[in-house]
C-alpha cells in the first residue's frame, strides 16, 4: 500500500489485482521533475505521452514513497519502467476498484 506525501488533485486510488496492492495517483506529472530524466529521445516520448503518477512504496527513499510514471484507465493501468539499465517501457497491470476523488 503506497499513498501520496501531499493532498492528490484531479487523482484517486485503485487496487493492483496481482498481489491487492493499493496505490494512489494523480494527474500532476509536471510537479515531479520527469521533464528529459531519459537520455534516449524514445524514452522521453513514452515518459511524456504518461498522464499520471503513481505513487508506490520505496524502502530506500527517507520518506518510504517514490513516484512512477504511469497512464491510469478504468481497468488497467500502463507503468512506465525503466530498472537496471534496460530501456524504459510500459508494463500493463491489471487493476479494480479505480477511485476518483472527488476535489470540488
């Protein structure tokens, strides 16, 4: 279970349906400083085409949280991945219960 640091605007949650995992989103991609982090033109495509955040669990991070780039549908959710030196791409995972909040 993973949930934002800060108050999510235009987001929700869901829950990863391999392993019932919970974790937060939001549309705010521009304020976590994903702008050219590729070195490849082709990975900066993907990461920019992304609409979402994910926020996930990290043990190594002070705070526990860290962020994944992602595009969130009502059933399924694209994850941009991009670990131990293998180009980034999008993993499908399969998800339920998408919750919008509601920020009005």
């Amino acid at each position: 279970m993973s949930y934002a640091q800060h108050t999510i605007i235009d987001g929700g949650c869901f829950v990863e349906k391999d392993f019932g995992m919970i974790f937060e989103y939001s549309s705010n991609v521009s304020e976590h400083g994903w702008d050219d982090k590729f070195s490849d033109a082709e990975e900066n495509a993907l990461a920019h085409s992304c609409t979402h955040v994910i926020y996930v669990r990290d043990c190594m991070k002070k705070n526990g949280v860290s962020t994944r780039l992602a595009i969130v549908k009502k059933t399924v959710a694209y994850v941009l991945t991009a670990e131990n030196d293998e180009p980034a791409k999008l993993v499908k995972w399969n998800i339920k219960n998408n919750k919008k909040y509601n920020n009005a």
